[in-house]
C-alpha cells in the first residue's frame, strides 16, 4: 500500500512540474503495458492450467523424499517450465510436503519456479536482450539446485 501512495504522491509532484512530459511518460507507460499484457496473460493461463490439471499426489510420488537428486533435477525442470504467482506456489508446496514430497525437492521447485523462466524466456529476452534473460536464467538455475543441496546437507526433511 506504501508503494502505491508513493507513486500517486510523485506521479502528482512531475504532473504539477511539467504536465506534458508527464502525460507522455503515462502513454509511453500505457503502451509498454499493453504490449506486455496479452503475452503475460496467454502464459500465465496455460502454465497455471497445466498445474491444475496435474494432481498434488502425482508431483509428490516424483518429488518425494527419496527421489534424491534425480528428485530435485526433475523438480527444477518442473518449477523452470511453470509460471504460477507466488500466492499458488506456496499452499502448492505445503499440499506436496504433506503428500510426502522431500524439503530439498521443494525448495528446488519452489526456487526455479519464482526465479527461473523457460516459458517467459522469450518475452524476457523481447525485454531485456537474449544474453541478459539467458544469463539471468541461468544463474537462477544454478542458485536453486544450491539451494536445494543446502537443505539437504541441513537434513531438512
């Protein structure tokens, strides 16, 4: 709510500055808004309907705690291919932890899945350049896989 009061205070402050410049930023905004949007929208829709057509059950036999590393590989490849809002992914991952998936596994899907993105990869590289998105994503990659054998040499279970 803060960040909203301070973007309408300062959206107001460069208005009452210069009204043209600010009306053109705003369309400029606008613009990249909805050139953005339907992309968004489209991925959004399909990987959030890939997962629900996926059972909890079916994820947790594959993350489970004794899927080991292929476990954590498969759940990485899972979370780097899905895009669902931070809201879903985490009560997602309580269901899959309370049907039997392993705390290293999760922490690796959770991980990929907030940082990494394969479908967005081509509106990132639109956005940001090809060698930017890919070595984002790439990082991101490597730091979940980390974070997961930091759990698991934590014992976390």
């Amino acid at each position: 709510m803060a960040l909203y009061v301070v973007t309408a205070l300062l959206l107001v402050t460069s208005w009452m500055l210069d009204r043209e410049k600010t009306r053109r930023a705003l369309r400029q905004g606008w613009k990249s808004f909805m050139g953005i949007l339907p992309p968004m929208v489209t991925v959004t829709l399909l990987a959030a309907g890939a997962v629900a057509l996926m059972p909890p059950e079916v994820l947790a036999s594959l993350l489970g705690e004794k899927s080991g590393i292929l476990g954590a590989l498969g759940a990485s490849l899972v979370g780097s291919i899905t895009l669902i809002p931070g809201f879903v992914a985490f009560p997602l991952a309580k269901t899959l932890l309370d049907g039997g998936a392993g705390v290293p596994q999760i922490a690796v899907f959770l991980s990929t899945l907030m940082m990494v993105g394969v479908v967005t990869f081509p509106l990132e590289s639109k956005i940001f350049g090809s060698s930017l998105a890919f070595a984002r994503n790439a990082l991101a990659y490597v730091f979940s896989l980390l974070v997961g054998a930091v759990f698991g040499m934590l014992g976390m279970r």
